[in-house]
C-alpha cells in the first residue's frame, strides 16, 4: 500500500506543479510580423513564378515556394483571427501592410495568367487552378477578417490601390481554364 501511494505522488506530483501557460494577448505588433512574412513569402513566389520554364527543376522550386506561401498565409491569418481589434491609431499602419500584400498578389496573378502554357507543357494547369482556387479563398477570408477588426468607417479603405482583388482572381482563373 505505502508503495502504492508512493508512486502514485510521484508521478503526480510533477502534474500538480505545472501552471497554467499564461498565452499573451495577440497585438498589431503580431499581425504585422505574420503580415511582413506573408508579403516576403509572395515576393518569394513572384520570382518563382516569373522565372518559371516547365522545367522539373522548376516546378520542385515553385512547389516549395507555393507550399512555404500556404503555410505563411495560413499563419498569418490565424494570427489576424486572434487579434481583438486593430486600434484607432493603428489602422493606417494596418491598411498599409494590407494594400502591400493585395498589390504584391495582384502581380502575381498577373505573371501567373502569363504563364499558362508553360502551366499546361508540364502538366500543371490543372493542380494551378485547384491552388489558384484555394488563394481565391483565402482572400476573401482575409477581407471578412480585415472588416470584423478594422472600425466599420475604415471598410471602404481596404480595396485601396486594387479596386477589387476577387475580380483578378476571377480574371486569372478564366485564363487557366
């Protein structure tokens, strides 16, 4: 019995000891890291993209950036989802990272239209549409995002430079299709 209870205050007593893990409040501060990441990651996959042959080599090194574009996106916007609200005096700031990612993704689809033939020489085209697709989602859960944290007067600035980014995505599914 005494071993019993020996080791059952063994084990737990390293259990009773843990304290809770005090998980800091997000910022903007945050949200414009994850931001600054985002749009270093779809700089990245520009210049894949715009140097892009059909070639295997290629397409492994496009894969990779589209993949690290995903996930830095994905993290970007659960970071953005954590965040309360974007304070009054920090809305521009905010706006300004946005309209840097929306105008960087706008070129991208660009180059990307672009890039169709040489999409479909390596038997890509399709897998391209399904990720276009995918990012065309995304947007718009980002702009969902971006009007529940920014004040309802700040909604109208967010089309800022790119008037309306769904209607690119639309454009450049049209030309893959």
């Amino acid at each position: 019995m005494l071993f019993k209870e020996f080791l059952l205050s063994a084990l737990l007593a390293p259990l009773v000891s843990i304290q809770p893990l005090s998980l800091a409040a997000t910022t903007t501060d945050h949200v414009f890291l994850g931001f600054d990441s985002l749009h270093k990651q779809i700089l990245s996959t520009h210049d894949c993209v715009k140097n892009f042959d059909g070639g295997a080599g290629q397409t492994l090194l496009c894969g990779y950036e589209l993949y690290n574009l995903m996930t830095s996106s994905n993290s970007a916007r659960k970071t953005l989802a954590d965040l309360d609200s974007v304070p009054a005096d920090q809305v521009y700031t905010y706006l300004s990272h946005y309209h840097d990612i929306r105008t960087s993704i706008k070129e991208i689809l660009n180059t990307a239209s672009s890039k169709t033939d040489h999409l479909d020489s390596a038997g890509l085209k399709a897998f391209a549409t399904i990720i276009l697709r995918g990012f065309a989602k995304e947007r718009a859960t980002y702009e969902t995002l971006s009007k529940q944290k920014l004040p309802v007067d700040n909604h109208t600035e967010l089309a800022g430079p790119v008037k309306n980014l769904g209607n690119e995505f639309e454009k450049a599914l049209a030309d893959f299709l």
